[in-house]
C-alpha cells in the first residue's frame, strides 16, 4: 500500500470545497498524499491546491472543460496502475457517483460511500457510514482487500488550509472517446425569495402530509416574522419553488434560527443547512435523525404545536 | 425497445429499533418495507418513456431480495410494468457492488436497450448500485437524471443531470445506458385496485445469485448513533412546546 489519492473536484473553473476536505481525510489516514487534478487546463487548480498535507499535485490533461465520468473513470484508473495508492479517496457528490463505484467494481477494489468519520485499527481501516433513514450508523471494513476507494460526505471534514509545498507532476493519459457527453450547465431560475438572507427560517417538509396545508404555514410564517423553507418533496410535488428549497440539490442556508416541522433529517437536507444557528426540530417520530443535530426538539404532533404557536404570535 | 427497471423493497424503521444478535444489521421484525420512492420514479419514467414511443417493447422489472420483495415488483406491475425477476440471494447484504453484479447477471442476457435505477435506496443511501451495475454490464452511464430524451432512431438520450445547487448538466449519452432517475422528474402513477389485483396474478420469474464473491464492504456492527451532548427535548403538550419555541425564538434573534 502506497498513500492516499485524492480527485479534486471543480465546477466552472473553481475548486469545490469537498476537495480540501477530501485532503484533511487523507492527511488523517496518513500520506504520502496526491491530489488528481484532471481539467483542460489543469496549471489553473496547481496554485489553491498546494495547501498543507497535500505531498503532490498530478495534473492530467483532459478535453472538456467541465467533468466527463467516462473521462475520471480512465483516468484514475491509470493513475492507480501507477501509483499503488492503498486509498483513493472522492467527494459523495453528483459527480462522484458517476464513476467511483465504477472504478472499484472493475478493479476490485473495498469500497464504501457517504463515509463521515474513518478511524485506524490494527487489522485496516474502519470507516462509518448510515443507514435506515439515518436512524442507525455501522462500521464497515474491508478484509482482504489490498486497495480501498471511499466517496466521503461533503462537509463531514474541516477542509485543509495553510499553505503547503507539493511537488507538481504531469501525467498524460490516453483516453477512449467518452459515452456519456457533456453539452452545457444551466442554471437553476432566479427565485422570487432568497431564504440563505433569511436570519428566522420556519421550514416544512412532507409531514405536512398535503399542499392544502401549505397556506397555514405561509401564514405562520408570517405571523412569527419567519420565511417559509421547504425540503425537497415539497418542490417534487410542485407545491413550492425550488427557490425555497434547503439542502444539497437547493439552497445553503444560515439562519440564526432554523425551526424544521415534519422534516425527517435527510443528509441532503441537512448539508443545506450552515453555521452555528439553533435548530429546533418537531417530529413525532422520536428516533427521526433531526433529532441528532437539533438542539432543541419536541415528538409532538406538529399541526398541534404549528396551532398554538399561531395563538401565540397572533 | 426493452427497459430494465431494477427495483429496491426497502426498509422502513419504526421509533423502535432492535438488532439482530450479531449485532450486523437491523432485525427483521423491527421494519416495514415499501418501494423505494426512486425506484417508484424510475418505472414510471420507464412506462413514460415506452408511451412517447408509441406503446411498443417491453418494461421488465428486476430486484434482489427475499420473498417479501415481490410485493415491490407486484407494484410495479400493477403500474403497467410487463415482467418481474426476483434475484433471491443467500445473504442480505446493502452492498453496492455485490447487488450490482447480482443484478448484471440477470440483465445480461435480457439485451437492454436502457437500464434504469434510482439514484438511492432510502434505507441505505449509497448511490453507486447503478454505476457499480453499468460497470458489470460495461455500458455508460448516467447518474442524477431529472429528465431523459430518448431518440431511439439514434439510439441517444439527451439527459439532465441534476447537480449540487440545482444547477443542471446537460449531458448526450450513447445507449444502452444505465440511468439513475432523481425525484420529482415525474409524479409515479397510482395503480387502479383493479391492476393491482390483476398484478398479483403475473408470474414473477426467480433466480438466483451466489452472494459474496464479490463485494465493496464488510459491516463490522450497527448501532443506535448517541444524541449529540447540549440538545434538549422540549417536555410537556402542544401548548407548552410553542410556549417554549417561543422563548428561545425570542432570545436568539433578540
Ligand atoms: C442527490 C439528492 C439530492 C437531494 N437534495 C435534497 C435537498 O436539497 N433538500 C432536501 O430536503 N432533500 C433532498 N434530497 C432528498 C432527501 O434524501 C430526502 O428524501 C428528503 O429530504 C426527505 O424530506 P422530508 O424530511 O420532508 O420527508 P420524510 O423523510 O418523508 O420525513 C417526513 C417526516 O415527517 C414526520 N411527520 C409526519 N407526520 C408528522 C406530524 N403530524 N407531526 C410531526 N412530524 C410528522 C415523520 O416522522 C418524518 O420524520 C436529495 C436526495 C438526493 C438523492
Ligand atoms: N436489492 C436491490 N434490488 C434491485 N435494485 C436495487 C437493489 N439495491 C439497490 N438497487 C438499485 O440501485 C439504486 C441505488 O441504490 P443504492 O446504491 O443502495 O443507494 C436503487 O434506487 C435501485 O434502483
């Protein structure tokens, strides 16, 4: 076993924050740590990649500007042929999950995703993943397996800083035509809110069970001088803009407080929800994940509570 | 034109949890299943798909899973779904890779024009089985799928990758392809109770699959995460909750 190999991870020219995490992971497992960067014009990520823990920088070229998974598969696999690394290490992203679990199941390799926390034991590495609604967290490891590639959880590391002094290589690989093309990004369209201003969030998610209760909310919110958020199945279903959506694939949000009804804990909620606001969580469900990053929480009916808190602030 | 559609009857904890006595995995007797609501999104965008192009082919349903799990593929049938395999397996395992290799077996020979996934399982939230599946099948694949345009003179299909922040890849992919279908790209139909009873009538057709040869992780034990030091549980009725959400609404924006 050989170090670690991290895949930094970039959009429209900027590196994405998980990459500098997926380093402080590494630095933890133990180096010597390099960082793939594979781009059109890779010597743009060489400067903000150079932090501290980061051993080397391998720079491959690629066609496209913007990511190809047929393109990252081919390209760290080359790169594991070369290396030997004992860990490759990626981000639990969209763009992760196009082509990780591809490369370990054609090379073999142990494997694991949404990982938040590693230890190091005697006999290998322990890495804690959830499951069950997040209700449950395992161990896993990886027996007899010589290389081990995990996809860690953005956010679950703090990312690494203070200037380092890697060594830069280039590496040039030779890749088949991609299968899977990429055409364009489009953005999401501007919203008529903008809940990430909003210091007071009272934030609804399917335990609200209908759309006809929506406008009790609106008016709640309104009342307790808070802005209505939503999560996702609220904007699935049509009843609300994406706009209003906290979460992984909606908005990053950092109210002072966060007041969440019927919201299970979701971990592509809760990765839209920042700093060091006070949640407050109401479920019935008293094993609901909320109930692990809440600060303060209450199993009662949420219509009940939503009923008296509406006479309060009337 | 043939769509897989590969299914997860997934579990569903109630508030209260026990383990089995190797403490491995969750017992059980302790959790409801259901269909995964990706996968829910992912045979209706199969049927959707057949529709637009004029009702010919085949929509084929595969999971692996016990005996319990026909009730999944007996949902999809109900939904308009043709056929169902179940690929029983000798251990359960959430595996990623070892369930995408269990499924390629069984696809493998059915010739596919497309595969569809969801992006996850609820109860596990790995969201690799279809990418570790298009590996075992070798074909490209797709993952994060709001929207599909399948142009079957050309055998293409224009997709829209959702990613972090909304912001949508557009992306062209040459099929055969796996697909990994996101909520919300369509609202799953209701079956009528009369396909429902209909459904139950339609033969599911059983393989099965070594478990173990090939695999990701290994789970060393579950257990019940402790809550975080400093959260606090508001006691007392509707009444005095508010009365506190309240107080502590008050004090932190103050
Ligand atoms: C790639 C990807 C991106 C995603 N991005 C996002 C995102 O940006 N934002 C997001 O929110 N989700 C996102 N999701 C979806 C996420 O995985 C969950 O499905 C979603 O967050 C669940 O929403 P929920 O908590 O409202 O619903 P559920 O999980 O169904 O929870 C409903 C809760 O309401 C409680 N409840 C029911 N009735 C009552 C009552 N009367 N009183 C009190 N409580 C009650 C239940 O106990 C339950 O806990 C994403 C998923 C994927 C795969
Ligand atoms: N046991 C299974 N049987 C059939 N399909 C599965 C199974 N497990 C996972 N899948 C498919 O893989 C997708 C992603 O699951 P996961 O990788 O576990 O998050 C699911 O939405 C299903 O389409």
């Amino acid at each position: 076993m050989n170090g670690t190999l991290v895949v930094a991870e970039h959009l429209r020219g900027e590196l994405r924050d998980v990459t500098f995490e997926l380093v402080a992971a590494a630095a933890e497992i133990g180096g010597p740590v390099s960082v793939a960067v594979i781009a059109r014009d890779p010597s743009l990520f060489t400067d903000a990649l150079s932090v501290e823990g980061v051993d080397e920088i391998v720079t491959v070229q690629a066609e496209a500007e913007e990511f190809e998974n047929d393109v990252y598969q081919q390209v760290i696999e080359a790169l594991i042929e070369d290396r030997g690394p004992g860990f490759v290490l990626l981000g639990f992203t969209v763009n992760g999950m196009g082509y990780g679990p591809a490369v370990a199941a054609k090379l073999g390799l142990g494997f694991a995703s949404d990982v938040f926390r590693l230890s190091r034991e005697e006999d290998g590495l322990l890495a804690r993943r959830a499951f069950y609604g997040a209700k449950v967290h395992a161990e896993v490891d990886f027996p007899g397996k010589e290389r081990v590639l995990l996809m860690l959880r953005p956010g679950a590391w703090a990312p690494a800083e203070g200037r380092g002094d890697p060594t830069i290589t280039d590496l040039s690989v030779q890749v088949t035509a991609p299968r899977a093309r990429h055409l364009k990004l489009v953005d999401p369209p501007a919203g008529d809110v903008d809940i990430t201003a909003a210091d007071f969030l009272l934030s609804i998610g399917r335990g609200i069970g209908t759309r006809e209760e929506i406008p009790r909310f609106e008016a709640l919110a309104g009342k307790m001088g808070a802005t209505l958020s939503v999560s996702r199945p609220l904007v699935d279903a049509g009843w609300m803009t994406n706009a209003r959506q906290v979460g992984q694939s909606g908005k990053t949000v950092r109210p002072k407080v966060y007041l969440a009804l019927g919201i299970s804990g979701a971990v592509q909620h809760l990765a839209g929800i920042k700093g060091d606001g006070t949640i407050i969580a109401v479920n019935t469900d008293p094993e609901a994940a909320i109930f692990g990053v809440a600060r303060y929480g209450a199993v009662v009916d949420l219509f009940e509570v939503a009923e008296a808190l509406a006479e309060l602030f009337a | 034109m043939k769509i897989v559609v590969c299914v997860k009857h997934v579990a569903v904890l109630g508030d209260e949890i026990r383990f089995t006595t190797d403490e491995r995995d969750v017992d059980e007797d302790y959790y409801d299943r259901t269909l995964n609501e990706w996968d829910a999104c992912a045979a209706e965008e199969a049927l959707r798909i057949r529709e637009r192009l004029g009702g010919e082919g085949e929509v084929l349903v595969v999971t692996v899973g016990g005996p319990s799990a026909d009730v999944a593929l007996q949902r999809c049938l109900a939904m308009g779904a043709d056929r169902a395999v179940r690929i029983s397996f000798d251990q359960t395992v959430h595996d990623p890779i070892a369930i995408g290799h269990a499924l390629s077996e069984a696809i493998v020979p059915e010739q596919p024009d497309l595969v569809l996934v969801g992006v996850q399982s609820s109860d596990s939230v790995q969201g690799s089985t279809g990418t570790a599946l298009a590996q075992f099948l070798d074909l490209p694949r797709v993952a994060v799928v709001k929207k599909v345009e399948y142009d079957h003179a050309t055998r293409r299909a224009t997709c829209h990758r959702e990613l972090e922040g909304g912001l949508v890849d557009v992306v062209e992919v040459d099929t055969p392809a796996v697909l990994a279908i996101q909520t919300g790209i369509n609202e799953p139909r209701y079956p009528t109770f009369r396909a429902i009873k209909d459904a139950e009538r339609k033969e599911i057709s059983l393989v099965s699959a070594a478990g173990g040869a090939v695999s990701g992780y290994h789970v060393r034990r579950m257990f019940v995460p402790p809550k975080p030091e400093g959260a606090e549980m508001l006691d007392g009725g509707p009444a005095d909750v508010a009365r506190r959400i309240a107080e502590i609404v008050k004090e932190r924006l103050a």
